[in-house]
C-alpha cells in the first residue's frame, strides 16, 4: 500500500468511528465526508472499496442493530425509529425487516430472553444486523 492509501483508510475509519458514535444525529453522505476530508464521490467510492457497502449502507446497518437492542429492552418501535435518528418509521420498518428478516414489532414481541443471558460480546455478535441478499 502506498503512503496515500493508508492515509485514505486511516480517514475513512475516522469517518466510520464518527458514524458509530453519532449514529441518532442526522447524517448524511456530505456531512461524513467531511469528517474524512474528501468529497461526496470520492468519500462514497472509497468507501465501498474499503468496507463492502456504501456509507448510508453502514449507517442504517449501526442503526438497526441499536434498534434491536432497544426493542429487546422493550421499547415501542416508533420511540426506537426515533431514538436511533430515523425519521420516517415506514422506511424504518423497511430497512429493518430487509436487515433483520422480520419486521420491528415481530421482533419486539419474539422472547429474546435467551440472548440477554449471553456474555456481552457474545450477545453482540448473535445479534449484530446481517444483510440478507434478494431472493436467499
């Protein structure tokens, strides 16, 4: 790798460390880009070359999976949408059960008893958003 690479990598981590913190603000492709000192395009090509998905991708991603961990504890879906930064609960509801494989309330109303019982880092990895292809 040459030196410009790893510079590029070393911001597009920065740009992702700011997405998982600042996962319930509203973000958008410019705003991230900014944190890694690039472009929009740039910012989003880079980023999909580095991490397999594009930047809203992972942002959505993040946001489902503190989702599931809020409507495990038992909170309703619409206070969830809302408390991870999303603003419309039909695209919520959308994303979540095309990440998830079913839909926030189905979720919520599942017994996940069983997963709160695991190690942290155990329970994390179980429950961390996979993305399902089309038609698998």
């Amino acid at each position: 790798m040459t030196p410009g690479e790893l510079d590029d990598l070393a911001r597009l981590r920065r740009a992702r460390d700011f997405m998982d913190r600042a996962y319930a603000e509203p973000l958008n492709v410019p705003a991230m880009a900014r944190t890694a000192l690039m472009s929009p395009a740039h910012f989003s090509r880079k980023f999909r070359s580095a991490y397999g998905e594009t930047p809203y991708s992972y942002l959505m991603t993040r946001r489902i999976e503190r989702a599931k961990a809020l409507l495990r504890q038992g909170m309703p879906v619409t206070a969830a949408c809302v408390a991870v930064g999303c603003t419309s609960l039909g695209s919520f509801s959308t994303r979540f059960t095309e990440i998830v494989g079913e839909t926030p309330s189905h979720y919520r109303a599942r017994n996940s008893g069983d997963i709160e019982t695991l190690p942290r880092c155990m329970s994390m990895f179980a429950t961390r958003p996979r993305r399902r292809r089309a038609g698998v």
